[in-house]
C-alpha cells in the first residue's frame, strides 16, 4: 500500500487495577480500508476501541491520527475541544446499542440534523433536505423523518444511527457490533447497506464483533485478540481460510455451517 | 434593623437585608465573576432563605447582596406589583433591610422580577435581577450536568438548534414562547430565565445590569450593561416576537405584553397590560382602552400601585353572579382573540 495510514497505534495497552483490559497492541488502519477486530467475549475488543476513538485513556502507548492537513497528529497531545471537533465531523462511532448514539426523543431528522448544526448549518431547510437524502440512503422512508427512534424497529434505529454518523462526511467510522440484537435478515440487510455506503465512501472503518461471518462480508483485514493481545492478524480470507494459530483455527471451527 | 420582642424572649434582630454579611460577600464575588463572563453561569453556596424554593430565593439572595441603605427597591412577579410572591418579598426587605418600596419602575434603583422584564425602559442606574428557576438552557436535552459544563466550556450548541429544529418539525414554527435561549457577548449560551420571547430583544444593549439568581440550583449569571445579546434561531426561521391583535383594554397601549383575564364562562375575556406600573402610569396620563375606567373613578376607590382590571372590575362590562349569569353590563360578547400566535 503507498497510501499513509490514517490511524496509528502504538503500544497500547489499558490495566483495569490488577485486570488487563488490552496489551501491547500495535495496528494501523488506512484510508477507505475496513478493519474487523474480533475475539471471545472480554477479550478486549471493545477496551481497545474505546482506546482508539479516545473514549479510554490507555495506561500505555499512543493513538496517532492523520488530521485533513496531512498532519499525523498524537490524540493525547489535542485539546478536548480539537478531540470533540475531531470525533463530531471527521469520525462516527455506531454503537452496538442504538439507544446509546441516538437521541431517542429527538426525531428522526433531528438526530441526523445535530451534527451538521453542531458544525454550523444554521437554515432549516437546508439541514431537512440533508436529513431526507440521508434517510434515503439508509433506506428509511421520508415520511418518518418526524418520528422519533422509540417508534422505530431495531434494525431502522440502527440505519438511522449510521446516517446520523454519516451526514458530517466522516473519514473514520468505529463500529461495535453494529448487528449485535438484530435478527438475521435484518443482520443481512444492514450489512449490505453498510458495505455499500463504506464502498461508496470510501469510509475507513474499524468494526468490533465476535460475529466472523460479519468480518468476511465487511473486512479487508482482520485482528484475532485473545486475552487482551493481539495473537495473529493478516487479510480476512487469509485468516479465515488458513488460520495460522490454534486459537483462531478454534474460532473458526466453531462457525456453525449455515 | 427589626427589633421584637416576643414575651421573654430576646429580641430577633436581623443582619441588613437579612444574610450576613460573609455572605453577602461571597455572593457578591459571584456576581462580579458573573458580570466579567457575560452569560456564564457561576456556582454560588446558595443559602436557605426564609420561604420555599421555586419563590424566587435566588433572586432574593442577589438582592440583598446587591441592595445598599439608600436603594429603593420594586419587585414584580408577572409584570404586577400585587401579586402574592411580588408582596411577600417586597414585604421581607423593608422588615429586614428597611429600603424604601416603589411599584414605579423608574424610580426603582433595584427591580427584583419573576418572569418579565418592565415596559419602560430602563436606566443605567437600575439594576434588574431575575428569580431564576432552572439556569441551565441545555438541561432538558442533555440531562448530564458534566455533559452541559463541557459543551458550555467548548461551546458547543448544536444541540440548542436540534431543540429549535424539533419545533419547527413539529409545529412548523419555532414554539418555545418563553425562556428562548439566547447568546451572550457573542459566546455563552443562556436561559434568560421563564420571561416571555416577547422580552428578548429588550435584554439586547440594555443600559441597566442584569443579574440572575437560580436558588435551588445554586448559580449566578449576569448580562452586564450595553451586552450584544442574540436571540437563536435559523435563517429560514428568523426569531419573532408575540404579537398582539388588540391594544391593552384598559390603557390602549400597544407594543406591549398582554395578559388575557377571562371575565365569565361566555368566553368573554379581555386583554390588559401585564406590567401593571406601565398600564397605570398609562391611565393616570389619561389613555383609556375600550373597557378602560372613566378617569374620574380610576384614581378615587383603587390603590396606587394595584391593576384596577384585576381588583376592581371596571363598570361597563360583565360580572358573573353566583347563579353563573351576568349580572351586569352588556351581554358579554366574546372580545374576539386578542393574542395571536406567531406569524410565521
């Protein structure tokens, strides 16, 4: 790849006391590439997102981030203000439990309209088109757009979720377990949508689950953690199709055939 | 100074203007912060005072503070002067502190007030502090006071267009009538306490200074004199004011903010001033509104000070008798809706 990576990481590593939440782990994610990382329950996998998009501060190690300026900048060197900027227009963060990254009494259009008017959009009818072109993408009907997500399925909170984080153009989205609680053709049907608009947008992103059926439709690369590390990474087929340590030969062997 | 003496009892003596004087000091340090961050809400160790929280015991506190011997104080609750709250707490600083009362706004040098700001224009040398209940303009959208503080201190508002967003989607104009958040100096995003929209732009360059007490929440903020303050709205959606069909009924002002006072259960009502100095300055210059009282008989059997449409029923329109009939004047002829929402 000639490309620069857009994220870096580092070292990082996160003790919860005497409890290790993540350890030691380096990774890189470029641009327009779909990270899967993936692993057991507590393995660490949603410790080190939450290190990667600043949500943690890691007890080692470092977080660098490629700013539009073509700057590699160090995320713990920012001030909150450049982070909270950083965090509502250049990344998304889709979260397993809609409810958590939407405001459920805010309508539909509201939800999707915040951050374009927490970066300035100022014209109501500017930011409703926005909104119905947005809600089109995620394939949920125009005339919801003044409904508020409690009267809306699973499956349409998180479309509404992935617009909401999508209007502002971001280059960066985190994703844990975007289809966790969902059933399987509405699993099915999400995922379509996302790779479609990750396609489209050339988003990076670095998407948390333990679902591996999830990683090989979405992912380029994949990362195996177990016990916090990281114990094997390469290209998902390869991974997938040749696991290389007995962990993931495990992981993968336990995917029940369809 | 009050001095009593109760049976045996020593006598109850109170501090001027009620708090002690560490006190006082302390709120005092609260203001000047305030004033020197336009809009920023300032934490104060609020004290309990001698009536209930939601009474205006945040006003109260940053009176006294503010209130010197020779001050002359008015306290309005709704724009009246006779309302219980207005009475109570008028009633408490001339026991305690023994100022001098007015229910004239100009010539108050301290006008303590509950959800209005006065007609008449103030001056430089008045000071307005409003009883504030809830401080914070972001509270019902974003329930985390660290949550508030962090987006105050980057200031991020955003999330007080999604309120105005939200009004629009819903009613098709921006609905928030009263406690309409503005912006302050150009930074700070405020509650300018529950007045209505109405009194905004009045809050814009005034001369006089500003201070808000909140109590129960324990914060000061103030606007201080001659401050660009910018009400929000979207360019699409401009922010307006109420607007009123009619003049006042008693007085004919208009430009002014009204009350409806229902008059009986025929849908007959009327529309009268709800700054009662203004509307009775008004009258006693001789304006007269369409169910106004004859000069003669305004001035003889009502108090100085007290709304004759609220005390003294004017002759000439209906008053509903015990068998629920009208008893008097003309039939009661529904006066046809003097408050219009807002064009938009």
């Amino acid at each position: 790849m000639t490309e620069q990576p857009l994220l870096v990481a580092e070292g990082l590593s996160k003790n919860y006391g005497p409890r290790i939440g993540c350890r030691d782990v380096s990774l890189e994610v470029y641009p327009g590439e779909v990270l899967a990382v993936v692993g057991e329950s507590g393995s660490g996998k949603s410790t080190l997102l939450g290190l990667l998009s600043t949500e943690l501060d890691p007890s080692a190690g470092r977080v660098s981030y490629r700013m539009r300026d073509g700057r590699l900048a160090d995320l713990a060197s920012l001030g909150a203000a450049e982070r909270r900027l950083l965090m509502r227009t250049d990344w998304g963060f889709v979260r397993q439990n809609p409810a958590d990254g939407l405001r459920m009494a805010v309508s539909a259009g509201g939800n999707v309209g915040e951050r374009l008017m927490a970066v300035g959009w100022r014209h109501y009818g500017n930011i409703r088109e926005e909104a119905l072109d947005w809600l089109g993408k995620v394939e949920i009907a125009g005339d919801r757009i003044d409904d508020d997500p409690r009267a809306f399925s699973g499956g349409m909170r998180q479309r509404l979720q992935i617009a909401r984080n999508l209007v502002t153009r971001p280059r960066l989205v985190f994703m844990d377990e975007p289809t966790g609680g969902l059933d399987v053709s509405v699993q099915a049907r999400l995922l379509d949508l996302i790779r479609q608009l990750v396609a489209e947008l050339g988003l990076a992103v670095i998407i948390v689950t333990h679902d591996l059926a999830v990683a090989r439709l979405l992912s380029h690369r994949m990362v195996v953690m177990r016990q916090g590390g990281v114990i094997e990474t390469g290209l998902t087929d390869q991974v997938l199709d040749d696991p290389r340590e007995p962990y993931t030969q495990l992981l993968v062997s336990s995917v029940l055939a369809a | 100074m009050n001095t009593q003496a109760i049976g045996g009892m020593p006598e109850i003596t109170y501090n001027f203007a009620y708090l002690d004087e560490q006190t006082k000091r302390m709120i005092r340090r609260a203001i000047l912060k305030a004033i020197a961050i336009p809009g920023y809400q300032v934490p104060f160790a609020a004290r309990e005072m001698p009536m209930p929280y939601g009474w205006g015991t945040g006003g109260v506190q940053v009176t006294a503070a503010v209130l010197g011997r020779d001050d002359v104080l008015k306290v309005i609750d709704q724009g009246a002067d006779d309302t219980t709250n207005a009475v109570a707490i008028r009633g408490f600083f001339e026991k305690t502190a023994g100022v001098a009362t007015t229910t004239s706004t100009t010539e108050a040098t301290i006008i303590q007030t509950r959800h209005r700001v006065p007609e008449t224009a103030l001056g430089e040398n008045q000071i307005l502090v409003y009883q504030v209940p809830i401080p914070e303009p972001l509270r019902f959208l974003e329930p985390r006071e660290t949550e508030t503080r962090q987006l105050h201190a980057l200031a991020e508002y955003g999330l007080m267009h999604v309120k105005l967003y939200e009004d629009i989607a819903r009613h098709g104009h921006i609905a928030t009538t009263y406690a309409y958040p503005v912006e302050v100096a150009g930074r700070y995003v405020m509650d300018p306490s529950p007045i209505p929209k109405f009194d905004n732009p009045k809050l814009d360059d005034c001369p006089a200074l500003q201070l808000f007490g909140a109590g129960r929440e324990k914060r000061i903020y103030a606007i201080p004199p001659h401050t660009k303050v910018r009400s929000l709205d979207f360019e699409d959606h401009p922010f307006r004011v109420q607007k009123f069909a009619k003049p006042c009924a008693l007085c004919a002002a208009t430009g002014v903010y009204l009350d409806e006072v229902i008059l009986d259960d025929r849908g007959g009502r009327m529309f009268v001033c709800s700054d009662t100095d203004y509307c009775n300055t008004r009258q006693e210059a001789g304006h007269r509104g369409e169910m106004g009282v004859p000069a003669e008989s305004a001035s003889s059997d009502v108090m100085p000070g007290l709304n004759p449409g609220i005390h003294a029923v004017p002759p000439g329109h209906p008053v509903q008798g015990v068998d629920g009939r009208v008893k008097s004047g003309h039939d009661g002829v529904p006066v046809e809706s003097g408050r219009e929402g807002d064009a938009s």
